[in-house]
C-alpha cells in the first residue's frame, strides 16, 4: 500500500512524524479529503508532497475546523492531541470543485533583528533612531522573509527607541502586542485591505510615532502608506515583487510616484538562497538594498524613470560587497 514503506513502494513518513506539528511544513494546501492534501516543506519551493496516510485523519479534522470560520483571511491556532500548537496564516479559495484553504505556517513570535542576517550597514541604516518618517518597505516573492523582517525591525525599533506603533494587519501573523522596553505595539487585525485608511485616522488620533501595514496588495493600502509617511510617521510595510525596479513600479501604480517618490526612505528586496555543502543545505537571506538618499533619486522615481535607478541601486549593493557605506 502506498505509504506503508514496503520495497517498490514509497518510503513511509519517519517514525517521528506523528501529527502536523511534526512535519518540516512551509505550506498547506487543505481539501476536504485527506489523500488530496498537499504541502511543501520550502516556501518559496515548488515540490508539493502528498500527507502522510497517517496524517489523512488530522488533516480532515483541520480542514472541518477551518469551515467554520467566516473570514476570508485569518490567522488559526491548530493543537491536535499529544502534539504541540501550531499558528497557520490561512486563506480560502472557492474552487471548482468546493472550498481549499491555503495554509503558511507561522512561528509564535518574529526572529530578533539581528538574527536574521542582513548587512551591517543595512541594519545601521535602519535601526538609525534620526529616522522618524517616511516609507521603509521590504520586497520579495513568496517565502523571501518579507513580514519576518518587518516586524522584527518594528519590534528592535520599539526597543531602541521607544515610541507607539500600531498596525493594520489582514490577518495578523504575528503577536506583538505589548511592551518593549519604552516602546508599545498595539496590533489591529482588519478584515478587508480597504479598513486599512479607516484605522489610519485612529492613529493620527492616538499620538503613534510608526505604523505598520501588513502587505501592499490594493490601492487603499498603498495610498494610505504614502499619506502616513507624508503625515510625519515612519510607516514599514511588505510588497510582492522580485527586484526594486518591480516594487517600485507596482507601487507607483498602485499610489502615485510622486508620492512614492516623496516618502519612500528605504526599499530592501529579500531573496532566500539555498546553498548546499557536505553538512546539508544552508538557507541564506540576501538583501539588494536601496535608500534613497539624493533628490536626483527622488526625481527619478517621480519622473517615472525607474530603470535608470538600476545603476543606483548596483553602486548600494557593491559597497555592502565591499564593506563600505554608501
């Protein structure tokens, strides 16, 4: 029988693997029959793996708890018996053939900032407590580190410095309400993209010195983005897009440029890199910074001409290499 690990059949799943929990999972895609589940072990993968026959029965039991809720976006906390909780940023599809969710798993809490293996000069620049305002804005594709990265600067920001920030979040993915240091973060989870202006005006009512807006997907989102930046905040937000060119264009598209173009402080573009040696495969983040820092830059991105920042952004990337500031 398939799983069951006899010669010319598939390996069964390891010993280890009794629930959920245990599997080495990125991503779920659930249906309502556990045979048609599928996962992958690597975000930004593309090998998707059948579940465990073992895991058939779980997974069902998962899917009917997901049917319950109303949300089309949503965060949900999973335990299955005898196994450890899981927290799973979930998504519902309405396909063809009935409802799948789409599942990432998430960690409880973001990793320190300094673990996470950017730059130095990248992490002085935007750990500098001189910047109060503006857009910092981290890009990448699926699985790249993008919400990792924001949220654990948010959280060093709140350390170092102090100050209120507040959040706009569809769904929230990780809890960082409370206190850091002289900092607090209160978090406001929103059911659709276009909440996003409406708890904008809470803040500008509430004294907050950041905010922070879960991903740039719609046109309510990036607008209000520039309009919190140009209001004096320090606004940290995620956009999918492969390289700084496309993030910006996106962006611009989905804003305005001249907008864009008077805000944005900082654009670092994430790609996760795997590197394979004799101890196994080693994961690694590589960062293509770009700050803007002269108004020629900003001219450029209001003027539209964002292929001409290539040679910018090549210059910031080479002093990194090269160990300079930039």
């Amino acid at each position: 029988m398939p799983g069951d690990g006899k010669p010319g059949g598939p390996a069964g799943p390891p010993a280890s693997v009794r629930a959920l929990a245990d599997l080495p999972l990125a991503d779920l895609a659930l249906s309502a029959s556990g045979p048609e589940c599928r996962a992958k072990s690597l975000a930004d993968g593309l090998m998707l793996s059948p579940l465990p026959a073992s895991l058939w029965a779980e997974a069902e039991s998962l899917y009917q708890a997901l049917l319950g809720q109303e949300q089309a976006r949503f965060r949900f906390l999973w335990t299955s018996a005898g196994a450890p909780a899981i927290t799973l940023r979930v998504q519902r599809r309405d396909t063809a053939r009935g409802v799948v969710f789409v599942a990432r798993r998430l960690d409880a809490v973001p990793r320190a900032f300094s673990d996470l293996g950017l730059p130095t000069a990248v992490t002085r620049r935007l750990m500098d407590p001189n910047l109060r305002a503006g857009l910092i804005l981290f890009a990448g594709g699926p699985g790249a580190g993008k919400t990792t990265a924001a949220c654990a600067l948010l959280l060093a920001r709140l350390s170092q410095s102090g100050g209120f920030t507040w959040t706009a979040e569809n769904p929230v993915e990780y809890d960082m309400q409370g206190d850091y240091g002289a900092g607090q973060c209160y978090q406001e989870e929103i059911v659709d993209d276009a909440d996003v202006s409406r708890v904008l005006s809470d803040t500008l009512r509430s004294s907050a010195d950041t905010f922070y807006i879960g991903e740039i997907r719609e046109q309510a989102a990036a607008r209000t983005a520039c309009l919190a930046a140009a209001s004096g905040m320090l606004v940290v937000s995620t956009i999918h897009a492969d390289n700084a060119q496309q993030a910006l264009v996106k962006l611009g598209l989905l804003a305005d440029l001249p907008s864009v173009a008077q805000t944005l402080q900082a654009l670092i573009t994430l790609h996760l890199l795997s590197r394979r040696s004799a101890q196994g495969t080693t994961r690694i983040l590589k960062a293509e910074p770009f700050f803007v820092t002269e108004e020629q830059q900003r001219m450029k991105i209001r003027e539209g001409q964002v292929a001409s920042l290539k040679t910018d952004i090549e210059r910031q990337t080479n002093a990194l290499l090269m160990g300079r500031s930039f």
